[in-house]
C-alpha cells in the first residue's frame, strides 16, 4: 500500500478533486482533526505544507502532493515526478508602490519572507546584498511597520497585498504542486508508484 502525504489548508481541496476526477479516490475526503485517513486502497497523511518533504525524505510517506515553492525551498533528496497543475500560484517581491524605484535601483535592500533560501538565492544572483528576516506568517506586515522594505512571497489573486497597500514589484517564478517520492520507495514500490503516476496522466 502507498501512503501519501497530501498538503493541509489551501491546496487540500484542489488535491482531492484532482483525485476524485482521476479515479484515485471514490469518496470525498475532509479536512479534519484526524491526520491519517484509508480510501481507494492508499493511506493518506495530512501534513503542514512546508513539512511534506520531511515526510517524502525520510521514507515516511512514499509519495507527497507538494508546492514547487517549498521544493525549491527544502531542496530534498527526493525524486519529482510530475506537475500536478494545481495550486498555480506566483514567487514574487512585493512592497510599498513608492518603493518600487528604490528596488530596482539599490545595491543593499532588507526583505521579510518564509523563504530565505529562495530569497538569498535570488538576489546573490542579482548581485544584491540583502538582509533577510525570516518570518513564518503575515509577513505583508512588515513593510507596513518598517521591518523590511520588501517582502518575497507566494501571490496567488493579490487580495492580501491590495487590502495591505502593497503592489508586486518583480515575479521571480512560478509555482505549481508537484507530486513527489522516496527514492527508496520509487524503486521497492516501483510498479504501485507508475500505475500511480498513470492515474494522474
């Protein structure tokens, strides 16, 4: 039996319906306080999104429904096998409108993000010194009360930054949800992880 770890919160109820619509599941699966949930012949562990590579890595879980953000973040040992096409989202900077020419102007910026490897990435790529603050929720905040001048975070309608007073100022990518494995269980479990993956297709 395969056993999957699949995102709480935003992504749960587009993995589901992906599911449903494929066949891998038959009944309707709900976001609740029980964690590990038996359908179609597969265990499903509920898991905090930024957790899902823990779980894939370690051998834990054999498969995982996770974003390509937190991938990129995590860098885990694990194999990525497909573009699930769900939870498209973008990676971006956001701040203040009047900050938006200092941005691109400026050689030394301060940002507030949940993603500091994928921040500290991209602007040593840029060649820019940034201070990074590492925060792990509500981080629009932070420009708001001098913080940082500059957040870099997932902007999936930009409700949250317009109600916040904040634009985007550059899109640094695109995320979309990916399913993940184990390498240990793609090759032990290698014929239930392709007809798996078949499903999907």
């Amino acid at each position: 039996m395969l056993k999957i770890a699949i995102p709480k919160g935003r992504l749960f109820g587009e993995t589901i319906h992906l599911f449903l619509n494929k066949g891998i599941i038959e009944n309707e699966l709900r976001e609740g306080r029980k964690l590990i949930l038996n359908e179609g012949g597969y265990t499903f562990y509920l898991v905090k999104p930024s957790d899902i590579p823990v779980y894939v890595e370690s051998g834990v879980a054999d498969l995982g429904v996770c974003g390509y953000d937190v991938y990129l973040e995590r860098k885990p040992d694990v194999y990525r096998l497909l573009d699930l096409g769900i939870g498209y989202c973008t990676i971006a900077v956001a701040g203040k409108p009047e900050s938006k020419e200092k941005y691109f102007n400026s050689t030394h910026i301060t940002v507030a993000t949940k993603y500091s490897s994928i921040a500290y990435e991209f602007f040593k790529g840029k060649g820019i010194k940034a201070d990074i603050y590492y925060l792990n929720g509500s981080v629009e905040l932070a420009p708001l009360v001098g913080l940082a001048e500059f957040i870099l975070d997932l902007v999936q309608t930009g409700r949250t930054l317009r109600e916040n007073g904040l634009i985007v100022i550059e899109e640094i990518g695109k995320s979309t949800a990916w399913l993940i494995a184990n390498k240990d269980s793609f090759r032990i479990k290698n014929s239930l992880v392709l007809d798996f993956i078949g499903k999907l297709k």
